[in-house]
C-alpha cells in the first residue's frame, strides 16, 4: 500500500453479449522502490511530499465508510467502454453492470471503485458515477454503495446522491475507470443534443462548481498506454457535506493537502474497446 501525504424506473444491465475482452499485465514494481519515485516526482509540484510504504487503513470507517476494509488482493484496472461512446453524440446502447465486469476481469465478488458514467437507463439523467461496489460472489451479496452527482434542474446547481436511495441495480453506462481487487487489508444535465468534436466544445457542456474540502476521490490512472487508446487517469469524487463531481484540478495550489493511498494493478483488461476513436474529451 502506497501512502502519498501531498501539501501546497429499474432495469438490469449487461454488458454486450459480444463484448471484447483484452488483457494486459503490468509490470509490478516493489512498494520501496514505487514510494522513491513517487517522492522525488511529486516533490516537482508541491512544497511538502512524504510517500511512504504504510499499512491499508480501515476503509470501512469515516470518511471513506466503504463496503470493505482495504483495497489489497489481486489487484486489477478495468477500462470499460469509453469517451467516444459518449462524444460526439452519446451511443445510448452501451450499458453494463458490476458483477458482470467483475466476472469479466476473473475476480468475482471483487470490490470495486473508480470514475465513471451513471446508468441513465435506470436514473434516466445524465450524471457523474462514484462507483463503490462490493459485487456478488457465491459468499456475498453484493452491495452498492456508489454516489452519483447530477445538474440540479430547479436552480442550476448540483446534487449528490447515493445510488442505492434511488436504484437496486449494479449498472452503468458509456465509459468506467475501474480499480478492483479482493478488498483486503494489506501492506501492499441531459447528453449533449449537438455532437461535441473538440475540447472546447466539451468545456461549452461542461458545468463547473468550486467545491469544498474534505472530498474523499477515487482516482485510476496508468503511467502509459500500451496501445490501448486508454484514458490515462479519471477522477471522481464524493463528500460527506453532499458535494462531489468529476475532479479537473484544485483552485487553491497554494494551500491544498492531498493524502492518497494507492496499490498498483498487476493486469489491465480492457472491456468492449470502441473501433472508432478520438482524443478529446479525455481530462
């Protein structure tokens, strides 16, 4: 377990019968060495660093409250569909569940975070998804624990929910940045009407709000893209003070504290790859 402390209508879901499946394993460096590197690159944007090899906190308590106490244990990376699934124009058959991925990636029951897309085809909005799923196995139910963040229509603003107030199911839609593993403790508004072509268009669409602190993010992210066409790194993020959203960058570089805790992916698998790509809309 990495331990980074920086300073400055209901409806089951499936993935696709035809669905691909690609897999990749990663080069997994010992914890020592990763902390080394970390260290010295952070120290490049921030005035205080400390990365260090800690043991998995207690994820089940404040303010994480996950379904399970660490994220250790045949740990995996999961990219399901992607941005061009959603721009230009939304492709609104691309939807997914949980338990499926987890079956999909061999680790059944796996627990499950990440970034992704809210399944409109239950909320029947267009929402930011916060993924906390403890899926089924032949052991355990599964259990949702996911937010999700939507535009409030009454004033502009946002909302933030928990799914399981509003759905029973395990589904989401369009794209996911997914981490999973065993989770064990361990030392180790509407889519778019118009087609959204370009950054700029993507930010016209955009709605962005200043958030306070604390947040409790969920990041994935990869060092490089082994010829995957991969979203490199997606965050999303959730409070207990009812704010969250996609995270793009902080707003106070001078004072802002990240703590992070991070283990890295020994395979990657790669679900339901879209032929036709692009490179905007990625951040």
């Amino acid at each position: 377990m990495i331990r980074e402390l920086a300073a400055d209508t209901e409806a089951t879901a499936e993935i696709p019968k035809m669905a691909s499946v690609e897999k990749f394993p990663f080069h997994v460096p010992h914890l020592e060495e990763l902390a080394g590197v970390l260290q010295n690159e952070l120290k490049n944007n921030f005035a205080d660093v400390q990365v260090s090899v800690v043991d998995c906190p207690d994820l089940s308590k404040e303010p994480y409250t996950f379904p399970v106490k660490g994220i250790c244990g045949k740990p995996r990376i999961a990219e399901v569909g992607g941005v061009p699934y959603l721009m230009p124009l939304v492709n609104q058959e691309k939807v997914y569940d949980m338990n499926t991925v987890a079956k999909q990636i061999d680790l059944p029951g796996a627990f499950i975070i990440g970034a992704g897309e809210s399944p409109f085809q239950t909320l029947g909005i267009n929402a930011e998804f916060k993924p906390i799923v403890q899926t089924q196995s032949d052991h355990k139910p599964a259990m949702n624990g996911s937010y999700f963040a939507q535009i409030n229509p009454a004033d502009g603003g946002y909302l933030l929910e928990k799914y399981s107030g509003k759905c029973n199911d395990f589904g989401f839609a369009l794209l996911a940045n997914l981490f999973a593993s065993e989770g064990q403790p361990g030392k180790p508004p509407e889519f778019s009407s118009c087609p959204l072509n370009s950054d700029e268009d993507v930010n016209n669409w955009l709605h962005f709000f200043e958030i306070k602190a604390p947040l409790v993010c969920q990041p994935v992210f990869v060092s490089r893209d082994p010829g995957f066409d991969l979203q490199l790194e997606h965050t999303h993020c959730f409070s207990h003070h009812g704010e969250g959203g996609h995270y793009h960058y902080d707003t106070t570089p001078d004072t802002v504290e990240y703590l992070g805790y991070f283990l890295p992916a020994e395979v990657l698998y790669q679900i339901d790859k879209p032929k036709d790509t692009h490179t905007f809309g990625r951040d």
